[in-house]
C-alpha cells in the first residue's frame, strides 16, 4: 500500500481544484441565468426598437 505525504503543496493544489470547481459551477449558473433573461426579453426587444424609432 502507497503512503502518502501531505505537504502544503498538496494541500494547495487540492484546495485551488475545489475553488476552480466552485467558479465554474458559479459561471454555469450565471450563463444559465444570462440566457434566461434574454429569453424573457427577446419578445419585447423589438418593440421597445421600433418605439425607438418613432421617437427619434
């Protein structure tokens, strides 16, 4: 059976996978809540254009 040694860089490398597993799990959620804003708005977009328009 293999012994392992924990020194600080391994604790750090561990540590700074968990942290890059947070960040990406947080820029999945926020993409995901990116595109779902503009789903929401995309059928109201073209009319605030045109309005726009008749304005200017």
């Amino acid at each position: 059976m293999k012994t392992m040694q924990v020194t600080p860089m391994a604790v750090a490398k561990y540590e700074g996978k968990e942290s890059v597993k947070k960040f990406a799990k947080a820029a999945k959620k926020f993409f995901a809540a990116t595109v779902r804003f503009f789903i929401v708005i995309s059928p109201a977009y073209p009319q605030y254009v045109e309005s726009m328009r008749k304005k200017g």
